[in-house]
C-alpha cells in the first residue's frame, strides 16, 4: 500500500477538511526534484473517552519524547485536551477544565499550550488575559495582557505555538484592528514578547514590509512560532516564502528564503475579499502551513495547486482534489533544500531522526475508535 498521499484543506473552516489524494498521480508538472523516505512503523491507538471531533492541536517535550496534545470542546463546552505518548504507544489521561466554575477557562473556547505535563497555560478567546493551569486541570495563577490596544493572544489555525524563555513567552498576537482597516498590516503586531514577572508585553515584532497596505483571508494573517535554540526563534507567515529567524539577544530578524518557484509565491490582494474570493483564495493560492526545527534542520509544510490547474473552477479543483501538500527541508546552516511529497497527516511530530504523522484515519472497532499513525525515518 503506498501511503504517500496528499490533502487538500479547505482553510476557509477552523479545523482543515481532509481529503485522501493519491501522490503516485499520473500529474508529473512539479519540475521538483523529490526525495522520498519510507514508512518504517505505524501503529493503532485506542482515542481516549470523549472522542473530540473537531480538534486543534500542539506538542511538547517530556524524557520519553515528544508528547501530542490535541484539545477541542465537548457538548458542554468544556475543555477537554487529550495526550498522546508515543513511547508508550498510548493516550494518557485526559485533562478536564470546565467551561464555569472556580477552575473554569470562563470563555467560548480557548488556545492550550503546554510549557510541561504540569504546566498548561490556557488562553480564553477574547479575554484581557489568560490562565496557568496545572497538569490535573488547576488554576495556578492568573496573567493580564496589560495592553492598551488590546492585544492578546492569537492562534492562526488550528496549531497552537509560543515560546517559553526563562521568565518570557513570546507569543502570537492580535488587537482590535478592523480585518478591513487598509492600515491592518502596520496597526497589528503578530509577534510580541511577554513578561511574566511584569504581566505585560515587552518587546514587539513587525509584519514584512512588502505585505504592508495588501489584503488576504483573515485566518491567513497569523504567525506561527518555532524555536530553534536559546537564542533564536523561527516565525513563519503562511503569505511567504521566507522564514524569519529573530535575534533574542540583539532583536534583529533575518528572512531566510525557504520556498520553491513552482510552488509559486501567495498573490496579495488590494482589497478584502468577499467570502467567494477567500474560497477561490484558499483553494488556488499557495500556503506556507507549518514550520518545525529538528536536529539542525527546518521542515515546512506548504500546500498548493500544481500551475496547470490554476485556472480551472472551485468545483473542479475540489471534486478532482487537486491541491497537493509538500515538506521543504532546509539545513540550517547550508541552506540547503529539499522536498518531499507529504503524507496525509492532520498531526505532524518531528522528534529526533523521525517524523510521525496521522490523525486522519480513524475508524471504530468493538465499540472503541481507533486512530492510526505512520513513523518515517528522517535522512541524513
């Protein structure tokens, strides 16, 4: 069975609409030179009770490796976030924080990321702050944003990423701006730095100059943070072909090409879309997704529609499932580039000299749901 397949997702929803898309297509009109890996494991886990339907998602580092959290809402509009331990081969216990109460994250929904297994900080969605919980879904303590603009929390699509440094997070921010305030792009700071002794945002990060007076879909104009060591972090922009990697110690950010010609470079617009503009945008435009650092390499996620498709219809590019999904890896230090055609994947998880990935396939055996995994060795 070739489990290299691709996905198209329709970005325009909260959560991606994943469709299976074969990668041995008879379409060869990349002009990509790619490289491949092979599946060397997969695995079934049983989900923990209750099954989440729609979900988002993060990670973090534990002994055992890395841990997948994904994290939605029940019925009640409680918090429910479950883990994943792929040492273990199993879901660990799943981590309860009611929507009310005296331990309640007190919103409509909230963002989760976890500094470690007993540190979670919960961001509730448009609040003047945001909450420290405990591993057993506890409140420890309580940070306003301190802003005057309003700036808060803001996690573009469905991964959830910040840095911990010491006693900062460096986060993924929004305010108030109007999404059609011509002005967005130089009222907003998609990146800030915030002081955990001080409550309150310290240091802030620009928009590229070039997207500055442009319009694109809301839910594209987000950042999303990797870090790479102590000293430097990743920001990737779903609009760009280039990553940033700023300077912790002397601020400073260098763009970092990370892209490909025929993936083509995302079309700025001069004027906000109407809801059919972000479709026809969402399907036919390319998207830089997701960004992660492993052992001295970058790994990017992009999805985009092959250049002989682009003028074909909304219905032609959905129903014939078109959009294709690829990995660029980058050694850091060369800047050398690599692609790869990715496999199906709604969680990927880059830990040591292997990459997991699944989420997708789920299906139901003796009353329990199942969900299925693939483990890939990286190259050298």
């Amino acid at each position: 069975m070739n489990y290299r397949v691709g996905l198209i997702r329709a970005c325009y929803t909260p959560i991606p609409f994943l469709v299976f898309l074969s990668c041995s297509s008879q379409h060869q009109d990349d002009r990509i030179a790619y490289s491949e890996f092979s599946v060397i494991d997969s695995l079934e886990l049983v989900v923990s009770s209750p099954f989440l339907q729609h979900t988002n998602w993060t990670t973090y580092d534990r002994d055992s490796g890395k841990v997948l959290v994904e994290y939605g809402l029940d019925d009640e509009d409680n918090l429910i976030i479950h883990q994943v331990d792929f040492e273990r081969k199993a879901y660990l216990a799943p981590v309860l924080i009611n929507r009310d109460g005296p331990n309640g994250y007190n919103s409509s929904n909230a963002s989760v990321f976890f500094r470690n297994k007993d540190s979670i900080y919960v961001f509730p969605a448009a609040r003047n702050h945001f909450w420290l919980y405990s591993g057993l879904g506890m409140k420890i303590k309580a940070y306003s944003y301190s802003s005057t603009s309003y700036d808060r929390y803001y996690k573009n699509g469905y991964y959830s990423s910040l840095i911990h440094y010491s006693d900062s997070l460096v986060l993924t921010t929004i305010n108030n701006t109007r999404y059609n305030d011509p002005s967005y792009f130089d009222k907003v700071s998609p990146v800030q730095t915030y002081n955990l002794k001080k409550s309150k945002f310290s240091r802030l990060m620009l928009y590229p100059k070039f997207v500055r007076g442009k319009h694109m879909p809301s839910n594209l104009t987000g950042a999303m943070l990797y870090s790479i060591d102590a000293h430097q972090f990743i920001v990737n922009y779903s609009f760009s072909d280039s990553l940033y990697v700023y300077n912790v110690d002397t601020g400073n950010t260098e763009a970092i090409y990370c892209g490909a010609q025929n993936f083509g470079k995302p079309r700025l617009l001069t004027k906000v879309p109407s809801k059919l503009e972000e479709l026809e945008y969402h399907l036919k435009e390319v998207n830089y997704e997701l960004v992660f650092f492993n052992m001295g390499k970058v790994y990017r996620v992009v999805s985009h529609l092959p250049k002989p498709y682009q003028n074909y219809s909304i219905p032609e590019i959905v129903n014939r499932n078109l959009r294709r999904v690829s990995l660029i890896e980058m050694d850091i230090s060369t800047r050398k580039l690599r692609f790869y055609r990715m496999p199906i994947a709604k969680y990927f998880l880059f830990d040591k000299d292997h990459l997991i990935v699944g989420g997708v396939s789920v299906r139901e055996y003796e009353g329990e749901t199942l969900r299925r995994f693939y483990k890939y060795r990286l190259p050298n």
